[in-house]
C-alpha cells in the first residue's frame, strides 16, 4: 500500500504517541489531518509542513469524546452541516478529487440551501470523471426536490437509476424517483 495515495486522521496528535504517529504517517507520504486542542494540531500540522509533508490541522478536544462525535447527529437537521463543509475543504485541500468536492457541495446544499449546493454542482471540475458516477444525478435530484422541483428531481433520480452500478444502488435510486414522481 502506497500511503502517498492516502489521508489519515490522527486524533491526540498534539503530543506523545500522537505526535509521533502523526509525523511517521507523513513520513511515509500519507496526508495527516492533525486533531488536537488547537495550539498542539497547529504546531504538529507546521512541523510536518516544515519536513515537506502534507499536513492540516482540526482544533478538536480530543479528551472529550462528545467533542470527536460533533458530528454525529440523530437527524440531518441536527448535523453540523458548517463543520461538515470546513472538513471537507480540508480533504479538499489534501487531497483533491471530484468525489470530494462533490459530497462539500451536497454538504453545502444542507447548509446554505439547495439553490448554493446546485451552483457548486454546476461547478464541479473534472466532470468527465463524474459522468458516469450516478451520485451526481442522485445528488442534483435531492437539491432539486429541496427546492421543491419535484418533476426535475425526477429526472436527475432517473438519470441516477441509470447509472446505477449494483442493485443496492438502483434500490436508492428508485426509491428517490418514486419519491419525486409522488411529491409531483
């Protein structure tokens, strides 16, 4: 396994264990996503800059275990959508990819609203890579029904059905559509 193809999280990475977990990690390659009280994760993430490697840091109290499980939520409307589109403008930054910059704007969607998380959609780079990754349709379907254009929605989830690469996946799928086509 190449660890330059991977971005790891350590938690606690301000000191001890931590630290030295971390930095071995980036050593290797690998993209640290340092979580720490936030002078410690800043001082890691620079020390591992320093050295060449590829770090950011998340100001996190690694000693509460309510604080690692902020984002957890019993609903979507419960989640820490904001939290949720600064972790992804992190990995974004580590480690650039369509898929990534596709779920922060499904991200952004839920927290500013679908009309924003449609425009991120709409500018996506790397589309040719998405073309055939039915999520896209799947996720301008859910933004769409949203916005309360259920008959759009429908389209995309039908786009998305298409697309499907497993059985699982087209179950979703057409549940979404089912879903669009009865809100009509």
């Amino acid at each position: 396994m190449r660890l330059s193809d991977h971005a790891v999280v350590i938690t606690g990475a301000g000191g001890g264990i931590g630290r030295a977990v971390a930095v071995a990690f980036a050593a290797d390659g690998a993209a640290v996503i340092a979580a720490d009280l936030a002078d410690k994760a800043d001082a890691v993430a620079e020390e591992i800059r320093r050295a060449g490697g590829r770090a950011v840091a998340v100001s996190a109290d690694v000693s509460q275990s309510a604080d690692m499980s902020a984002l957890a939520a019993r609903s979507v409307q419960e989640t820490n959508w904001e939290r949720i589109v600064r972790l992804y403008d992190l990995l974004f930054a580590l480690r650039p990819s369509p898929v990534v910059a596709l779920n922060r704007a499904i991200a952004l969607g839920e927290l500013r609203g679908p009309e924003q998380g449609l425009s991120a959609l709409e500018e996506l780079g790397d589309r040719e890579r998405l073309a055939k990754y039915p999520f896209l349709p799947a996720a301008q379907g859910r933004l769409h029904l949203k916005a309360g254009r259920s008959a759009q929605a429908a389209e995309c989830f039908n786009r998305a059905l298409v697309l499907a690469r497993n059985p699982s996946e087209a179950r979703l799928f057409d549940a979404r559509l089912r879903e669009a086509t009865s809100a009509a």
